[in-house]
C-alpha cells in the first residue's frame, strides 16, 4: 500500500525533528487530555449523583410550599407557608389518594444540640415515623421514632454519625442524651453513615417528632389555626403511578387551598424523575460549557500544527522541488505533507488519552473524592477523531502550498 | 533534424519569463534533436540559457511557443501528472549541489524515483542497491550523506538518477561542487554510463568539462549559437599516456589553432540557419 509507505516517511521527518515535534504536539495533547478530562469529571459527577438520587427512591414526590411557576415570574419556594398539617391529615386519606401510599410532614430548621461541653450546628427535621422508609434511611444503631413516640411528643431523637461523633467522639451513643434549647432528648437511633459527602447525606442531620419541633424548638408559625409544614414527602404506589400521584396530591392541595381554575400552585411537586432530569440537564450543560473551553486549547493546537508544518514545507523547498523532478505528482506531494500533520496529532491525542487516563487513576486514588472519571468509548473515538480531524483540517493549508510550489524554484531555493 | 527516432525533438521552442513589467527571452526560437545513445554538453555562460533549456528538456518547465517531443510525446499536450510520470520514467536528474536528503541512507536515496513509480517495497531496495553497485558505492548502501565524501555523495545521486532506467540522463553542473580529483571521477563514471548505451546530457560553463562530450551545443542569449559533434576521444581508464595526451589537448586550448570553438564563419552560418527557420 503506497498509503502506508507516507506514514514511514512521516515518521522519519517527525523522529527527524523530536523536539520540533514534541512541541507541536504538545498543543493537541493539552487540548485532548484536557476535554477528555472535562468530559469525564462531568460525566462521572452525574453518573455519581444519579445513582444517589435513585438510591433514594424513585417513586418518592416532594410538596413544597410556594410557587414556582414555568411560564411567568416565579415566587421563592417556602416564601408563603401555605402546607399545614390539614393538607397532610387529608392527603393520607387513602380513598381521595389511590395512588399515594404514604405521606410524611417535615418541619426543619437549623439548630444547636449540646452534650456536656460540646456542642454542634446540625440540621433538625421534625417527622413522622414513615420518613425513614419513604427515604430510604438505614440506621447503624437503635431504632427511628415510633409512632408513639410521634403521638406522644416525646423527647427523642435521631442523628447522623457525624453529630454523634462531633458530640461523643463515637458514633455508639444510642441512650445517651442531648440538648436543644436547655431541654434534654434522649438518642434512639444513629443514621448509618451515607458514604457521600454531597448529596443528600444526613450524617449531619437530626430527626425528632414533628409535634416537638413545631411546637417546642421551632415554634412553627401557624396558617388557618394549623401547624404549617416545611415540605411533605409522599411515596407513590409504583414508579409507573408517580405521575398520577402528582395529580391527586395537585388536585387535593388546589380544592383546599381554594385556588380559582386560572390561579397557579401555591406549592410546587416534584418528583425524583423530575429532579434527575434537572441534574442531567445541568450537568450537561456544565460539561459542554466547560468542554468547549476546553476545546479552543484544541484549536490552538491546531493552528500551532498549521504554524509548524508551514515552516516544514519552507524549510523543505528543495526537497519538494527534488521530489517533484523525480516524479512525485501533487497528490504525492500533498499526501506527504497531510500524513505528516496526521501522524502529529494522532500521536499527541493518543499522548493525551494516556494523560487522562492517569489523571482518571490519580481522581481515583484521592480518597474521600466519591466520584471516578468516566472516559468512554464514544470520548476516546471523539478524541482520536477530533485530533486526526485536526491534523487534516490545519495540514491542508501546508500541503496545498507544497505542492504549488513550482520546481525549478523549489531546486535552486537554498 | 526531425527524425521519428530522435528520443527528443525540439522545433522553434521559446521561452519568455515575466518579469514585472519586463518580458525576458530566455530560449529564443531553438530547434533541437537528440538521438539515443548521444553524449552531448551544453555549454553557455550564465544566462546564456542554458538551464531554461535544460529545464524544458527535463520537462520541468514547458516553452511559451514552439514544440517540444520526447520520445514522440508532445510535453505541451500532457498534463501536470503526465508529465511528472514522465520525468520519473524516462528522465534521470543530477545536479550541482547533489540534492540528497538529509538522514536517509545512501539506498533509500536511491530507491526515490522507485516510491512514486510504485515499485514494491523488496524490488525497490534490490534496484537501488543496483544501482548503487553500477556507480561503485555497493558497500556504502547504508551510509548516510554526512558518513559520505561529496564525489561518493554524487554517485549516490547518479545511482538515484539511474534506478528507474531513464532514457536520459540529464546532469547540471555535476562536478561543480567537486574539486578536480573526484570531478574527474564523476566523469570518469559518466563516461561509462554512455558506453553502456546511456544518452546523456551535461550543462556546464566549464568548457574543458564540456569538450570531452560528442556533441558541443554552445549558447548565447538564448540561442544555440553553435552545434559542433567531435570523434570519440575519451575513455574511462585512460592509459597514462592517453592522460597526458588529453593532459596535452588541454593545454593546447590556449592555442588558437587547436581551439575546438567553431571557426566565426562557422557561428555566422549557424546564425543564418537560425534566422531561416525562423
């Protein structure tokens, strides 16, 4: 294959000149390593939160209060507290919801818990005893409330591993007692450490009956003489039945409220489905944005390759003018000049995958960081396309003046 | 002159360069005819145009007027590709200043014409190498142009005019880089070459280079101005008395009646046949 045989030629001209080379190619192995890299944090990322958001639950909606509307201005969430512990006495009338199997109120705030001389900053929701299972949460020690415990507003209380170990210096502190506001709680329960820093974690969470924490600790403000909520989480009867329990709560929520047929939501639904959309929508958007960043050191890796291959076909006037009285037609000349620019960037996107593959193992070895690179084999082929396009792309220019050259000048240049 | 076996024919070729506002007659109205086998110099001094006419003849470069034939083949007719698969066929290049590459060694340098007349890869090496041997450098395949002394670095740049078998062999100032010792030996190796059946064909200004060819084509101002054919004389291995009768001849040149330039009757008829055919 005389195709093949410009590649030996290529390699020769390019070993002839390594450091030259090197240089060039540094341009193209920046560029690829460097969206490779992108690519791969923003896919790993996602990929990690999504499998966290599933992990939750997928059938699990969420009833904020406050609108937010799609087509107009939309209101703060929770800016109007218009949820109350009525809507969620009704919404648990099984009869009005068939497909809403459980519904658990939250009321939350942030709080102070004492034990002995320290003290910590945690996350306080007040719920009932469904919340651990529309959640998904497990516990490394003890139990979570009961539903005595809700009815009764007794003095109890969940933690994340975190608080207990801020508190107790261990995360075995199930009888131990706690203070908030002065008044003593005791520990029933110890969340099992999530294993995820970011998202949705509630190692650095507390859980107390929601009586106790609208009535004595937070003293939750009232709407139409009824406790008002934070946010109500309620469990669909199936994944396929999510988006009829949205309509059900929808519909519940508007006749209470007394919504006229032309006024938006005084609250707003959402689901996992939606919210996993909303992360994927943005994660991708961060990836591209920050990919095409990434992109333009390409691009001037390209034109430093035009740069370079224009100063070869200068410097090698004579041996064009040689080539050409010896034979070799344009589209000689021409494929001489674009392998060679082709083998350049090949190597230095290959040069740069390794790099990204190392910076992938290194992202691994750093412990505490939740997330891998992702580098697929759509970004690899990307990546090598993209270098070899690159290569044609801003070799071309280069061949093109090579083989304009007239021969009899090109012999007698020096 | 025109002869359906002359490997080139030439009829009125002309050639004017542009040169910004100035039009520059380099080749004015030549006619030419080379058989095969033939040995022949040209020989003007610079700007006489004799590299414009060498540049035609090795189709590199084609005449603004007049027509130009090699081996029956009108260059004005063919295109670019056409001719460059000619120039690799049938043209054999050696120039002044050896133009080999830089790092490829003496065999690869060789086998060029080779790549681009799409020789396999085994039958290319075993012809350089060849032709390497038919020049005397069969040992020195591997060397590289830096590893070389310049006369064997021309040869090499014979062997490379030789590995496709060209029917002409065209040389520019083939010793001018060399001292005298190996330009005697380029031309030594030349001389061979044209016993064993090569037509060649030498640009020189150097006229004691130029005498030892068959054939003498002096030009001026574009022109042919003399075409004067002399019996064999040289031989590769002269015996050291032959050298010094050659030795002899060249000091004779100072002398005017053994100056082989044509008589100036001579050129003036010349001129008139020029001016006939015109």
């Amino acid at each position: 294959m005389k195709l093949l045989r410009y590649f030996r030629v290529a390699v020769d001209s390019i070993a002839s000149h390594k450091m030259r080379s090197g240089l060039t190619m540094l341009g193209i192995v920046i560029g690829v390593a460097a969206v490779l890299t992108i690519l791969g944090i923003g896919r790993g990322a996602s990929a990690n939160i999504l499998s966290e958001v599933s992990s939750q639950g997928t059938t699990r909606l969420t009833v904020s209060p406050g609108s937010v509307s799609s087509d107009g201005v939309a209101g703060a969430g929770g800016s109007v507290q218009t949820l109350t512990m009525g809507d969620v006495a009704i919404l648990s009338n099984p009869d009005l919801h068939s497909d809403v199997t459980q519904v658990v109120p939250q009321y939350g705030g942030n709080t102070q818990l004492v034990a002995g001389s320290n003290n910590t900053q945690i996350r306080m929701t007040g719920t009932t005893a469904a919340y651990a299972d529309v959640h998904n949460l497990k516990l490394a020690e003890g139990r979570f409330l009961t539903e005595d415990e809700i009815s009764q507003r007794s003095s109890v209380i969940v933690i994340g591993t975190t608080v207990a170990t801020d508190l107790f210096g261990r995360p075995q502190v199930v009888g131990e007692s706690v203070r908030i506001n002065g008044e003593p709680f005791t520990v029933v329960g110890v969340l099992k450490k999530s294993g995820n820093a970011e998202f949705g974690s509630n190692d650095n969470s507390g859980f107390i009956p929601i009586g106790v924490a609208q009535g004595r600790i937070f003293d939750a403000p009232r709407y139409r003489g009824e406790y008002t909520v934070t946010s109500i989480s309620a469990d669909a009867a199936s994944e396929e039945r999510v988006d009829a329990a949205e309509r059900q709560i929808e519909q519940t929520l508007r006749l209470r409220h007394g919504l006229a047929a032309d006024d938006d939501n005084d609250f707003t639904i959402s689901t996992q489905a939606s919210l996993l959309e909303t992360i994927n929508t943005i994660t991708s958007t961060l990836t591209l944005l920050l990919g095409s960043i990434a992109a333009i050191s390409l691009l001037v890796g390209g034109i430093g390759i035009m740069n370079i291959m224009l100063v070869s076909v200068t410097e090698r006037t004579k041996e064009i003018g040689l080539r050409k009285a010896l034979g070799a037609h344009n589209s000689d000349v021409l494929l001489q000049f674009l392998i060679e620019s082709l083998v350049l960037t090949l190597l230095g996107g290959l040069i740069g995958i390794g790099i990204s593959y190392g910076v992938a193992l290194l992202v691994q070895s750093i412990p505490n960081f939740n997330f891998s690179l992702l580098i697929e084999n759509d970004a690899l082929a990307m990546a090598l396309g993209v270098s070899a396009g690159c290569g044609l792309l801003f070799g071309l220019y280069p061949a093109i003046r090579a083989t304009q050259l007239d021969p009899i000048e090109a012999l007698r240049y020096e | 002159m025109t002869t359906s076996s002359a490997l080139i024919d030439m009829q009125n070729a002309t050639k004017i360069y542009q040169m910004g506002e100035t039009n520059v007659l380099a080749l004015n109205n030549v006619s030419l005819s080379i058989a095969q086998g033939e040995y022949i110099a040209i020989i003007g001094t610079s700007g006489s145009g004799k590299s414009t006419l060498m540049n035609i003849i090795g189709l590199l470069d084609r005449p603004t007027d007049g027509v130009y034939r090699i081996r029956g083949q009108n260059a004005g007719d063919l295109t670019d590709s056409q001719l460059a698969d000619l120039r690799n066929k049938e043209i054999g290049f050696v120039f002044q200043q050896f133009n080999l590459l830089a790092r490829a060694s003496a065999w690869r340098q060789a086998e060029l014409p080779l790549f681009y007349a799409n020789v396999s890869r085994s039958e290319s090496r075993r012809r350089a190498l060849d032709a390497l041997a038919q020049v005397g450098l069969a040992e020195r395949a591997d060397h590289k142009p830096e590893e070389l002394s310049g006369g064997q670095q021309q040869r090499v740049a014979i062997a490379r005019a030789l590995v496709n078998r060209p029917s002409l062999l065209l040389a520019d100032e083939p010793t001018g880089a060399l001292d005298t010792q190996t330009g005697e030996e380029v031309m030594a190796l030349f001389e061979k070459l044209h016993q064993e059946g090569l037509t060649l064909v030498i640009v020189t200004h150097d006229r004691e280079i130029a005498e030892r060819a068959r054939r003498v084509l002096t030009m001026r101002d574009g022109a042919i101005i003399s075409d004067t054919r002399q019996a064999a004389a040289q031989t590769i291995e002269l015996p050291p008395a032959s050298q010094a009768a050659a030795n002899g001849r060249f000091n004779g040149l100072s002398q005017p009646a053994l100056t082989p330039l044509p008589q100036p009757g001579a050129i003036a008829k010349v001129e008139e046949d020029i001016y006939e055919t015109a």
